[in-house]
C-alpha cells in the first residue's frame, strides 16, 4: 500500500444544507467529513424533511472539535458533546446546536451515507 492523503481543505466533495455544510474525502477507502453546523441547526428542522425519516437513521462515529451539539436518542437517552468528545452515535436520534457558537465535527462514520443523502 502506497502513502496516501487528502486535505480537507480541498476536499473531494463540497456539500452544502440548511444552516451547515461539509467537506468530505476518501483516502483508500475511508471517508472522512467535516462538518460545520451554524448556530440554530437542528436535524429535524434542517434535514429530516429532505430525507422523510422520523429521525437520523444513520450511525455517527466522530470527534467534536469546536462548538456544542446536544443528542437525544429515541429510545429517550441524552448527551450533550463539546470539544474534545469522541463520540458513536447510533441510528435513531435528533440533534442540535446549542449556543451561538458553531459545530465542527470530523467523522469517520456515517460521513459517506451522509453525503449521499446531502448530495
């Protein structure tokens, strides 16, 4: 196997949503996004009516590195993740920026499923 890598800087796929957006590269195999959620965003208001599910189907596996972003499962458990948070979110939940600042994430799991969605 070869040394590879990408920057996320100049990312294989820019995506845009509501209050949000993404950069996203693979690098053999392995897709990675940052994500960015402005303050306000909330995947039911922001995503759900695009995708029609009653919540995020898909699981998340990722670090927060900026910001705030609070998780509710809907089977009724709740975290709050702030910077420095490795967190594995599975299928089945709402989520939303809390506070004035933004959310920057990086994601190792459920970043390509979501950029196909987003696309």
């Amino acid at each position: 196997m070869n040394l590879t890598s990408k920057n996320l800087d100049t990312p294989d796929e820019n995506l845009s949503f509501s209050r949000g957006s993404a950069q996203v590269v693979t690098v053999q195999g392995t897709t990675v996004a940052r994500g960015r959620l402005d303050p306000g965003w909330r995947w039911s208001n922001d995503i759900q009516p695009g995708v029609g599910t009653p919540s995020c189907q898909l699981q998340h596996r990722g670090v927060v590195l900026s910001g705030s972003l609070h998780v509710e499962a809907d089977e009724g458990s709740a975290m709050t993740l702030v910077p420095g948070d490795v967190f594995l979110i599975p299928p089945g939940h709402d989520a939303w920026v809390v506070g004035e600042g933004e959310v920057v994430t990086l994601e190792w799991e459920g970043a390509e499923e979501a950029a196909e969605l987003w696309a």
